[in-house]
C-alpha cells in the first residue's frame, strides 16, 4: 500500500547520500572484515580535545542553578540569552567591528543556520564555490532554488572571484577560511566581492566558522570590510574555535542595514526562528559565554594551536613527497592533489587499505572537487603522527 499525498520533489535532486554518511559505512565494511586493523580518522571535521576547563566549570555551574527553584530557566529565547549575545558583540570588538546584541541571533550550530537561512529568502539564484561544504548546496536543492556555480581550482587557488559573472542579483555563499580546500581570502578579494553584491543588490551570507585559524593580515569578520553590513550575513560557530562540536552552539549576525523592500532581513530571521526553534539551552549558552571570555578564549587557544601544529605536521609530510596542496596554515583543513591522477574515491579506497587512514574524497565536495582529497588535523597527537609515518612509507 502506498500513501495518496505529495513529497517535496526537489529531493530528487539532491544524492541519495549524505558525504559522510557513505565514508562511515566504507568504514564500517573495512573494520568488519579487519577487526583488528587499527584505523585512523583525519577524514570528518570532529575535535578530539576535551573543552577547556573555565568551559567545563561554567556548564558545572549552570547545571547547578538548573537544580534549584529560584534559578532554575525554562525555554531559551529564540534569538539568546542577552548574556551571550552581549558577549559576542565584546568579541567582535578584537577585530574593530561595532556590533549591536540585537543583531546576533544564537543558534545550536552554523550548519543549521546555513541549511536554515533558506526559508527567509525567495527564489533567487544561488551562486555557490565548487568545491563546497555539502549543506550550502543540498539546502537550496531541497527548496527548489536554481544552483549556479563558480569554479575553484589550482589556477585561482581555490579562491574563486566575480570575474566574468553576469552582474545581477545573487544569494552568494562564501566560506573563509574554506571548507573543504583550507584556502583564505585576502582583505582585497573579499573588497571585491562585497563591491559585487553593493553593486548587483545582492546577499552573501559567509561562513566564518575557522575563522579563529587564521593568522596573519586577513579578515577573521567580513564585516572587517567597508560597507559589508550593506549586504552579508555572517554565521559563525563555538565547534571549532571551542571544541563545540558536541555541544552545539553557534552565531548569525544580520545586521540593521540588511532590508529587502521595507523588510529587515533580521525581523524575519526572527520571525523565522520564533516558529522553529525553541533555543539554545541555557547551561550551553554559559559555556558559550565562558569560552569568549578572556581566559575563554586563552585555553581554547592552546587548542587551536595544537590542531595547528597538527596541520603543519601533515603540510610537512606532503611537502616532502612533493604533493600539491592548500591549506594547513590558517585552516584545519588540508586540500590535497591526489598522487598519480587518481581520482578521489579510489584514493579514499588506497588509503584505508594500504594505510587504514581515512580521509574524505574531493569529489564529495563538487564536479571540482573530483581528483582532489581532505585531510584533517583534529585527530590526536598521537595519531596524526603514526598517520603520518604510514603515509611517508605509502606514498
């Protein structure tokens, strides 16, 4: 018997499979038939550190209050507590951006706020990098939105820019420091992407998510550039910069100049999430706020740090055997060329089998992703360095 009612037909556009979802069952299949093969993951973009101890006292804490009558909370607001919204408006400070609390909204991750947006905007033409994070895409096919992309490749350093893009209005995705390629855009590209969408009416909305591995002179906001308020949604997220990936807690920022018509952009993310989410739960929001204070921020520092180190160590390896790569330096992510034309998967298949190293296939990412491999530095110490070693005697 089947069911008389409709489905949403643009899933059929989307794969069948989530990226992820077939590495882990690749995985599985392997570790069943070698049950004794020690595997090493640098393939999904999950921390390994514990969260930094001010976080961990201040969830200690909250859950405390949450235990007695008189301090006990129920639902969240929507938008967040003012505590956290006020403390992310403090952090922006570092970078000499002036933000208002009202114009941060907190959610339970970037992903979520960047598969989410979709349902405030109309049927625009979204103009997406390739390769790219997955969810940017599958959001937008799962509305029915028509996809263009621009292409990243070696040539342009995977630092795709307007050149040549007809000049009309765009939803545009860019994310900096870059998922999967670990590229970063200089001040100057995101000047000419910003004069872009002032120019064509049209909305960014960047993912700032690794912005805290970045060194040297590059923006850590967009709103660092001159007019950016005018047409970007910036979203950022606690996962990386404070070990949140299980703990969930992220930002978007949609400023007052942000207005379609006589509607603010954030009126109706507000509205949007008054509907469908009942907030962040206060003891996470605690730690949020915890993680962006002073001593915050210096422990969840020396993490990002040693996931850096990691990155150099693995940068060092495929230096030496004169791989081609991006990434490593401002960015956990290592974007690799894969040896001897192979294409992707088949590279993916080489190292689980040969090395028991998994990694995550270009060709995941986009058609310009094919040919091209993800490695990660969130893995232990310990098990970037025996990766390492296995993939010096391999390739």
């Amino acid at each position: 018997m089947s069911l008389n009612i409709k489905l949403n037909e643009n899933y059929s556009s989307v794969k069948n499979n989530y990226l992820f979802s077939d590495i882990a069952k690749k995985v599985k299949t392997y570790s069943e038939a070698h049950p004794n093969a020690k595997i090493i993951r640098l393939g999904i973009g999950d921390v390994t550190l514990p969260l930094a101890p001010v976080v961990v006292n201040a969830i200690k804490n909250a859950a405390d209050e949450m235990g007695k009558a008189e301090t006990f909370r129920g639902y969240a607001p929507e938008y967040g507590y003012d505590f956290l919204r006020e403390a992310v408006a403090r952090y922006y400070d570092k970078f000499s951006v002036s933000l208002s609390a009202s114009e941060i909204f907190i959610s339970d991750g970037a992903k979520s706020d960047v598969g989410n947006i979709v349902d405030i905007l109309g049927d625009n033409e979204i103009l997406i990098p390739d390769p790219v994070y997955p969810v940017y895409l599958d959001s937008n096919l799962m509305s029915g939105r028509k996809v263009s992309f621009i292409s990243g490749n070696q040539q342009n350093g995977f630092l795709p820019m307007p050149d040549g893009i007809p000049e009309k209005p765009y939803v545009i995705y860019i994310c900096s420091p870059n998922n999967p390629t670990g590229a970063v855009y200089s001040r100057a590209q995101l000047k000419v992407w910003v004069d872009f969408a002032l120019k064509t009416g049209s909305l960014i909305i960047f993912d700032s998510a690794y912005e805290a591995f970045i060194s040297g002179d590059y923006s850590h906001s967009i709103y660092e550039i001159n007019e950016a308020r005018k047409c970007v949604v910036e979203i950022c997220s606690f996962s990386k910069t404070a070990g949140f990936t299980g703990t969930r807690c992220a930002w978007s920022v949609f400023p007052d100049e942000l207005i379609v018509g006589d509607k603010k952009l954030s009126a109706l993310w507000s509205r949007r999430q008054a509907t469908k989410f009942n907030g962040v739960p206060y003891v996470v929001q605690r730690a949020a706020e915890a993680a962006l204070s002073d001593e915050g921020q210096a422990q969840c520092r020396q993490s990002v740090e040693y996931y850096i180190e990691n990155a150099r160590i693995i940068a060092e390896l495929l230096t030496k055997k004169g791989i081609s790569f991006t990434g490593g330096e401002n960015s956990p992510y290592l974007w690799l060329k894969c040896p001897g034309g192979m294409k992707s998967w088949d590279f993916f298949d080489f190292l689980l089998e040969n090395a028991q190293v998994v990694g995550t296939p270009g060709a995941g990412f986009g058609n310009a992703g094919e040919g091209y491999f993800r490695l990660t530095s969130f893995g232990s110490r310990e098990s970037t360095l025996e990766a390492v070693s296995r993939l010096d005697k391999l390739l």
